[in-house]
C-alpha cells in the first residue's frame, strides 16, 4: 500500500486518504493553496496533463510529450462529476490512485495535484464556463451538459495550474476543439497541444473504460477502429461523398453483432460541421456502444498537397 507507506513514512494516519508528500521529488498535493507553493517553486516552462486517473499507456504519452517540451510537468487527477451525465457511470468509474501515483512517478512528474469535490465545486458553486456552438455536435448531442463540465473544470486547472502548455489526447477530438476555440476566447495564456490518439496491438483505441469490456466484449472493440480505416481507404481510393463514407462506416459496425452503433460522423476538423462532399480534411469519429459501455474513437485524414 504505497500510499499508506508513504503517509506513515511522513508521520501521518490513514484518516486522510490522499495526504500531501514529498516522494523520490514528486509532490503530490489536494489543497490550492498547496498547489501554488508547490507550482510557485518551479523554474521555467509547465506542461499540465489533466486526466480523470486510471492511467494508460495514452495518458503516459502525454506526460511524455510535456517531458520533451517543457522544464517541469503537473498532473492532475480528478474525477469529475459534472462532466457525467446523471445516469452515467461516474460511481462506478475506474480509480487506482497509488498505481497512478506511481506510474507518474516513473515518468518524471514533478507535482501531482488531486484535487477533490470541495475544492473544485466550493459550496454555493455557480460560475461556468460554456462553449457554445462547437460543443453541441457529436458527443455533445449524446452527452448534453457534457463539455460545459470539461470546460468550467478545464478552466479552473488551468487557472489553479497556470501552464506554459497543456496536452490532451486526439482520441477526444471534439473536446480537444471545444477547449482550443475556449482558449482562443477567453485569451487563455497557454497553448494546447493535441497529441496522436494511442492504439492497442489490435488497434482499439485506449481508454480508461475498456476496463468495463467483458473478454468477450473486448473481442468484438477492434470493429471500431477497423470501419475507420476502412472508411479512410475509401477518401485514399478517390471517395468523397460524406454520406457514403458514413454509410460504409455504419454497414461496417453493425457486422459485429455485440456493437450499438450510437452515431458515426465526417465532419470537419476544426468546426465540426457535418460535411456534405470531402474536400481537404474530414474528421471521422463514432461512439458505439458494446454492451453498456460506450467506445469513442476517430480519425483525421487529410488530403495531400
Ligand atoms: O479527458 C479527460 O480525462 C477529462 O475530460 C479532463 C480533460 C481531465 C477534464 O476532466
């Protein structure tokens, strides 16, 4: 039991779950006030990974691109509630927070920062932060009330954080839109650096949810990733008719028998307008239910020039 090694080691009791110490130079700290002295004493660039936990080889790829590009590099893991929607699955959602702690150890964090729900959501909590059009496609439509959550905590980790840059995975393409448009409009000091989404061997696209996926169920998740190559072979081989490519996508998902497919788009990257004809770039994302989880995944083609 890491954490309670630690805690013991530092003279503390169990009664706090998550206590603030300092181990092999990797902070990890709950309170903001903690979080700036620990924040304050870093010298030169930051690079923030926010994440909801449960880390995976993606997350890591993350934190390894915040390594390359920036003196020092903050973690965050929260859970956080109001981007679930009411009947969704944020009890039972996966947390391991010592094997966590020690995976960002290994890859060279400097602070973790664990904030919990009193310290995000204050009591008497009313401030939001709201992208309005470019959040209502796609997962928007399916998941109402869903980035203005991702946005209002997005904004107070930034704020609490203050990074030179701040890195979120390509396997969310719309949140990783909605938060570049929020950083454009609310003059965010920070730039966001989306980075290539992260593939098992047999090509799902990692998630903290494949862990929900019965063998039999996890067997039948390469589909996903198989109708969005199949559909990008198609823009290759000439396709551009977005309808089609939709269809193809659909045709291919409903082959396997354990997939409710939820919807499939090509749309555009940026704007995330459904598209009619396909002309420089096209963004082809889905969410496809296997049993009762639910599977995003997506990917950008771009034509060459
Ligand atoms: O992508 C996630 O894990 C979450 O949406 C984020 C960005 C950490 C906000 O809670």
């Amino acid at each position: 039991m890491l954490n309670r090694s630690l805690s013991e080691r530092a003279g503390m009791f169990v009664f706090n779950p998550h206590p603030s110490y300092n181990d092999d130079d990797m902070k990890i700290v709950t309170e903001i006030a903690e979080l700036r002295v620990a924040r304050n004493a870093l010298a030169g660039s930051v690079g923030l990974v926010p994440t909801m936990g449960y880390l995976h080889a993606g997350h890591l790829s993350l934190v390894e691109h915040a390594k390359v590009e920036n003196d020092h590099v903050i973690a965050t893991i929260y859970v956080n509630p109001t981007q679930f929607e009411p009947d969704a699955d944020l009890d039972s959602y996966p947390r391991d927070l010592e094997r966590d702690f020690a995976l960002l150890r290994d890859a060279g964090v400097d602070i973790v920062w664990t904030p919990n729900d009193a310290v995000m959501y204050p009591e008497g909590f009313q401030t939001w932060v709201d992208v309005t059009d470019i959040s209502q496609p796609l997962e928007g439509g399916h998941r109402p009330g869903h980035f203005k959550g991702v946005t209002t905590i997005v904004t107070k980790l930034f704020n609490a954080t203050t990074p030179d840059r701040a890195y979120f995975g390509q396997k969310d393409a719309q949140q990783v839109a909605v938060i570049k448009r929020m950083v454009r409009d609310l003059n965010m000091p920070l730039a966001v650096i989306a980075c290539p989404l992260v593939r098992d061997t047999d090509g799902v696209a990692l998630s903290s949810r494949n862990a929900y996926l019965t063998p039999e169920q996890r067997t039948a998740a390469p589909i996903l990733g198989h109708s969005l190559c199949s559909a990008i072979d198609k823009l290759a081989n000439g396709e551009r008719d977005a309808n089609a490519l939709r269809t193809h996508m659909l045709t291919t998902l409903a082959s396997e028998p354990l997939t409710n497919t939820e919807y499939v788009s090509v749309s555009h990257p940026d704007t995330l307008q459904e598209l009619e004809t396909v002309t420089d770039a096209a963004l082809l994302s889905m969410a496809v239910r296997i049993g009762k989880t639910r599977l995003i995944d997506n990917m950008v083609w771009r034509a060459e020039h």
